[in-house]
C-alpha cells in the first residue's frame, strides 16, 4: 500500500524487454514494493544506485508509457504517517492532459479522463495522479481539475506536465469498494 506521497524523482536510465531500470538514491530490498508513476512494481535488482523492475504485459497495457523521469514512493510501513490517501499503485486507467492553467505560484490542471474512472470521481474526493495523492478541485462530463501546489510542482514530475501528456490514473479504492457492497 502506498499514500501518493512522492519520496523522489528517478531517471529512467534503461527500459527493455520487460525490465526497467531507474536511478534512485531510494533504498527498497530486492522484494519490496516501489510505486513507480504509480505502478506498483516489485524491486528484482539493486545496483549502484539503480533500481531494477520487472514490468508485465498487463502493466504494459493498463499504464503510459515510462518516460525519462517518474515519481517514486515506497511502500507504506506500519507507524508511517498517513499524508496522502489509500494508493493500492493499481492504475484503472489513462488520462489526458487538456489543459495547464497557472494560478499564481501553482497551477490548476485539467484531465480527460475515461469514464469507468470518472464514475468514481467525487469533487474534494482523492485521486492519484502518476502516483501523487490530489484532491479533485472540479468535475464534468469528460474531465476532472486538481490544483498543484509549489511543493507538488517542484518535487514531482507533475511540474512538468503539458496538454496531450498522458498520466496514470487511480482512484480512490474506497469508492470501488462502496460501489460493490451497494450492487448486493
């Protein structure tokens, strides 16, 4: 389990047949649980400040493409604070950057988004974006708004982001599980 709190930006420095490789000062074992992006990987390799990830055809097709950098968090343990909300690093889907607006010091952003995500969607409810726990700050139709702050802008791959990008998408988990106990 994961919070979306980044820990880091890591480089991917390789991604071929299957095994990715990512420049991190992160210091997970071999077996533990790294969101990368917001994909819940399991560590197969450290090495001179490199993790190694072995990356199945289902994440291949659920998940964006890995660029150059990613956000990292490593899995939660117990006694670890709570900051962000409950990230299983199971990405529903993939969305679309429509539109990047600054706001003073941060930025409003604007995400299509498929529906069997947006049906979980609540405006104030969580979301994880590329792996960062946000708060949906507006909804439509076809979109939802997350407001990043400085602190988001500068210590995520998020700062970057333009129209056209594409971004993981995970939603609040708790909402699945409300939808299932209230179809019995």
């Amino acid at each position: 389990m994961f919070t979306g709190i980044v820990r880091e930006r890591g480089k991917v420095a390789s991604f071929d047949d299957g095994r990715l490789v990512v420049e991190s000062s992160l210091d997970p074992t071999v077996g533990d649980s790294v969101a990368v992006d917001g994909v819940c990987l399991t560590v197969a390799e450290r090495m001179n400040g490199r993790l190694g990830f072995d990356v199945m055809p289902e994440t291949l097709q659920r998940a964006k493409t890995f660029g150059t950098e990613v956000n990292l968090e490593t899995a939660v343990r117990a006694g670890d604070p709570l900051g962000g909300h409950y990230v299983q690093g199971h990405v529903d889907g993939v969305g679309r950057v429509r539109k990047v607006e600054p706001e003073g010091d941060s930025r409003r952003v604007t995400i299509e988004a498929p529906p069997d995500v947006l049906r979980y969607c609540v405006e104030k409810g969580s979301i994880t974006v590329d792996g960062v726990s946000l708060t949906i700050t507006g909804l439509s139709e076809d979109v939802f708004k997350v407001a990043l702050v400085r602190h988001t802008l500068e210590a995520t791959t998020l700062g970057s982001l333009e129209p056209g990008d594409e971004v993981n998408l995970e939603v609040d988990v708790l909402a699945k599980y409300v939808e299932r106990l209230a179809a019995r």
